[in-house]
C-alpha cells in the first residue's frame, strides 16, 4: 500500500444508492510512501527530499454518474511546499500517455519549475485511474498470454501475410480485454479523469485547480477547464493535442500525427546538413541517405558489424522515438550512418565501429503521447488503448486498414503506415460501445487564461495542434518554442520563467511570444 488508505489495484463496492450529488470529498489522508515506491525514485531525488515526500490514495467514484456506487483508488505523491507559509495551492502533474504514471513526477518537480514555484506550492504527481498503481486495467492475466497474443503485432505490417497477422491479433488483443479489463473499462474515458482531478483538488483543500499536463495530459487539462471553468486557476498545458479534433475523429488526428513526424524528421535531417559531419554523423545529402537506407531495408534486414540485424520497422521505430528529445539525436544520427555504412560498404576501410544506442524512451517507439523519462519502462498496463479506444472514435471495423494504411503511407511516406498500425487497428474492435466522454465545448471562459505551450518541431503533438487548441479554448495564451523535442518545460529558461510567473502571480505572457530552448540539435 502506498500510505495506508486504501489496498492499490482494486476497485471496492460502495454502499448506498447512486445520487447526481457527489458527496464531499474528505481531506487526502497523507501518509509515509512505501519503501518500492520510494525505490522507484531516481537519483537525483536526495534523501532530504525522500523525507519530506507523502503518499495517499485518493477515493474516486467508478462512475462519476453514480457517486455513491463503486469507488476505486487514485494514488498520488506529494512535495510539499518549500515555504509552507507562503503556500498558494497544490499543482497537480500529468505526463500524458495516456497510460503513463505520473506518481513520481511530484517528487521531481525541481526538473520542471524553479524555486519561485516550489517555493509556494505543494506538487502532487498521480497515476490516473487504470494506470500502474491506480487499479491497473490489464487485458492478460499473465505475461504468457500477453505474449502470445502480442508476438502476431507488426509495428509496420506491409505484405498481406503480415497485415493480416497484425488484424487477426488486435481482434484477439481486445477480446482478452474484453474478458478480462474489469469494472473500469467502460469508465476510462479523459472526462472521468477529469471529475477525479476535481476530487482530488477538493481533497488536498483547493478552492481552484492548479495543473500542469504535458502531451496527452493537455487534453485532461483542457477538458477540466471546460468541466469546471469556474474552479480552474492556473492550467498550463505544454506539447498539446487538437482536442476538438481527436475526441470527433479519431483517424483523422491520427493521420495529421504522422504528418507532425514527417514535419520533425525532416527538419532534423536539414538541421544535421547545415551543421556538417564534425557535429552530425549522418550529414552529407541526409534526406537522400535516409530515402535509400528505407528503399534497401524494405527488401530485407541489413546486419551491422556488431552482429545486430536491422530492419525498416527498427528504424522506423526508433527514429519515431528518438525523434521526443534531443539529447538523444548525437547517438541516433550516429547509428543511422552505421546502417547507411553497412548498406554501401566502402572497399579497403575499416569496420564501421558499433554505435551503442541508449535504452528505448519509454513512449511506445513514438506512438504514445507523453513526456517520457529516461531509461523508465511504459507502464505495463492496457490504459493506453483502454483511454484511446473510449475518447478517439474510429470506424468499427478493420476491412479497409489496408487501403487506409497504404493512403496515409503516400502523404506521410516514413510514419503513415507505422502510424495506422495503432489505434486504428485495435480501436475498431474494442469493447466499449458509446461510452460517455468528453466532446465539448471546448471554449468556456476560464478567470485567467490557460497557459498553451508548443514546440515549433514537435513529433507527437506538431505545432499546429497548440495553435487549434489556444484557438478553441474561450481563454488562452500561446506560449512557442523554437524547439525540437516533444513539450518542453524544463528545457527552455525563457519559457520556464513566463511559466513559473503565471503560475505564482497569475501574469499571462503576451501572445505572439517566441521562446529558443537551453539546447538546439547538433550545437
């Protein structure tokens, strides 16, 4: 348990008959984190902050509709505030995913505000409901099947045996969910996440919210200042969604998705060009190697010198995941120009040296949307689709993914296909008929603005998605970055510092305002 309040990964029977008045939300019951929880922390957490941290799970009703029937738990991670007695409020955090645990981020949120914020707000980061420590929703009962079901799953399915593998098994992936998920699957759309927010703000005392949501958690942001514009007083949402556009058409957000990597790739490749081969190891006509290197391993896998065969689906991949920080682009740009090296080996040289390339980011090769930490795994849970397949509404059926698939595959010739082969496929068959969600408006005046920040070359949110959604929301800023990377608080000063003044003082930067990152790529 995380501090004693309620046994994690259930969902318990209330008692009494469903009321349209929610019952007042008791005080969130803080308590000592557990030891694995605190295990979970990365280093640079101190022991001093360890101690200060506090652990509680949050009662939320299954189904908001019904607030007396069956409860489940939401469990969040507390920092407290530095100067308890200029405290303003609690920011609750979001990663996005969705399905990605935001427990710990409280407890780094030196990574994301300076001292002004930590100074005067307590920071809370939760696992949304369904989500790893908050009644995990999972389709398998255990890894055996998961991987037998799963292993059929193309990442990039192109010939007909493979497509048709890759429908068969998302059918069987869903049916399992359908057995198996539990009470929570018809309950897991944005919408109820946001209702949980607000009993989890009355719970810590907050007359008005404070939140922070990055990738995905924009849509739970926006869609809490449209719920409860009234109870919203500083929402910053940073690397957005077009949630207009993503709660009514599904397949259409996602082929615009691909589009947005199309747009970050490219930009990369020039960016590499310009800085030339002493900065970029894959510079020298990158845009035209990248092509080859595609058109080679559509025939069949290469194999670098260090034994390790590559084929297109890993560069796709890869690429798709990298693409979210740029850190990681020196190792990535170096590993493409090893596989380029192997595709065209050069008489009388040397062995191309082995490029190690950092673990996988924990964002699903690119298809989820949230702000990964290094070297994290995904939650091993089945909240991504779970949310995806109840907010994102798709054709009920998967006769024309191929057609689709080789359409998106012509507008957006590296991810189209690659793109196709989530959602689409396994939302068509999900469970879940009508579910009740969130769908709008989207434009009620919230008494300050939300603060909407967006990258220039973002992958997974492009840039044009923060322009929709500032537009649709009834009060807005724009906040841009110049900026590769998906969301970028954190990681732009000048962006942090108009941030961490809206959020103390309610001061909204100008519109039109254009922020540059810490680091550019290849510097």
């Amino acid at each position: 348990m995380l501090a004693g309040v309620l046994a994690l990964g259930t969902v318990v029977s209330g008692q009494g008959t469903a009321s349209a008045q929610a019952p007042a939300a008791g005080p969130a019951a803080w308590g000592q984190c557990a030891e694995d929880v605190l295990a979970s922390l990365p280093a640079t957490v101190t022991p001093e902050e360890r101690a200060r941290l506090g652990c509680a799970v949050q009662e939320v009703p299954v189904d908001h509709s019904r607030p007396r029937g069956e409860k489940t738990g939401i469990a969040m991670m507390r920092r407290p505030a530095n100067d308890p007695s200029r405290k303003i409020g609690t920011i609750f955090l979001n990663p996005g995913g969705p399905g990605g645990s935001g427990l710990i981020r409280g407890a780094i949120a030196k990574n994301y505000f300076p001292a002004s914020v930590l100074d005067r707000f307590d920071v809370v980061g939760f696992d949304p409901r369904g989500v790893a420590r908050s009644a995990p929703l999972r389709c398998f009962r255990t890894q055996e099947e998961a991987d037998a079901v799963n292993e059929g799953w193309s990442a990039l399915p192109i010939t007909r045996e493979e497509i048709g593998t890759t429908i068969r098994t998302a059918k069987a992936y869903t049916d399992y969910c359908r057995i198996n998920a539990g009470p929570l699957l018809n309950t897991m759309s944005t919408e109820a996440v946001a209702r949980d927010l607000d009993v989890m703000r009355e719970a810590v005392g907050d007359e008005q919210l404070n939140f922070v949501g990055f990738s995905y958690g924009t849509l739970i942001g926006s869609t809490y200042a449209n719920i409860f514009p009234a109870k919203s007083r500083a929402i910053v949402i940073d690397g957005n969604v077009d949630p207009q556009l993503r709660l009514t058409n599904g397949a259409e957000y996602d082929r615009q998705r691909a589009q947005g990597f199309e747009i970050a790739l490219d930009a990369m490749l020039k960016r590499c060009d310009s800085a030339g081969v002493e900065k970029c190891a894959f510079a020298g006509g990158a845009r035209q190697k990248f092509e080859d290197m595609k058109k080679a391993l559509a025939s069949g896998p290469v194999t670098l010198p260090g034994g390790a065969p590559v084929t297109l689906a890993d560069v796709v991949s890869r690429v798709a995941g990298d693409l979210y920080s740029v850190p990681r682009f020196a190792a990535l740009v170096a590993w493409l120009q090893s596989i380029h090296n192997a595709l065209n080996p050069a008489p009388m040289t040397s062995a191309v040296q082995t490029v190690d390339l950092p673990a996988l980011l924990g964002n699903g090769g690119g298809r989820v949307d949230v702000d990964p930490l290094p070297d994290t795994p995904y939650t091993a849970d089945d909240s991504y689709y779970a949310v995806n397949c109840t907010d994102k509404p798709f054709a009920r059926t998967n006769k024309n993914w191929a057609t689709t698939a080789a359409k998106w595959e012509e507008q957006s010739p590296t991810f189209g296909r690659y793109q196709a082969a989530s959602d689409l496929l396994a939302c068509s068959t999900w469970p879940t008929r009508n579910p009740d969600r969130w769908i709008g408006p989207w434009n009620r005046r919230t008494p300050n603005p939300v603060l909407v920040v967006g990258n220039y070359y973002d992958p997974a949110t492009r840039y044009v998605f923060a322009q929709r959604m500032a537009k649709q929301l009834g009060n807005a800023r724009l906040v841009s970055v110049d900026s590769f990377g998906h969301c970028i608080l954190g990681r732009s000063a000048a962006a942090d510092a108009v941030v961490a003044k809206y959020l103390v003082d309610l001061v909204a930067p100008a519109d039109g305002q254009v922020f540059q990152p810490n680091v550019q790529p290849f510097a």
